[in-house]
C-alpha cells in the first residue's frame, strides 16, 4: 500500500527536510531535492514504519479482546445459585 499525504503535509515534509539539512549538513538544498527525499523516504522507510505502528495496534487491541471475557463477563443463571438471604427474626 502506498503511503498518500495531502498536499499541506507534502509541503510541510519538504520545508522541515530542507530545514534539517540546512541545520544539520550546513546545506541548502531546494524544494526538488527535498520532495525527492521525501519520495525515497515514503517508498524505502515508510512501509517499515507502517507496518510497525499495525503490529503495535493489532498487539494492543488482541490484549484487550484477549481480556474480553475477564473483563466482560456476567456468569449466567446464577439466581438459584446464591446463598439462601436470612430473614430478621
């Protein structure tokens, strides 16, 4: 599955790029040469990256169904089952 941004994230992934390597390298790079580590990025990290953050849901959300029943359960026909009440004399 490809990884779509909108057009603002797009060009706000350009600008912090171009600013972290202006900061970090002490170089100047342009709107092309960051859009086009972007799309390396996106391409080669970004599925690494996905498929992690899915891995770390499904594991979240298995603990929780898995606790289902610990959490979610009423035992049944348990009227006849509790201990007779003691009436005031």
């Amino acid at each position: 599955m490809a990884i779509k941004l909108s057009d603002d994230t797009t060009k706000r992934l350009v600008t912090s790029i171009k600013r972290y390597v202006a900061e970090n390298l002490d170089q100047a790079i342009g709107e092309l040469k960051a859009g086009l580590f972007l799309e390396f990025a996106l391409k080669e990290i970004g599925p690494s990256v996905y498929n992690h953050a899915i891995a770390e849901a499904r594991d979240f959300f298995e603990a929780r169904v898995g606790d289902l029943e610990g959490a979610c359960f009423e035992r049944e026909f348990a009227y006849w089952q509790q201990p007779p009440s003691r009436k005031p004399k």
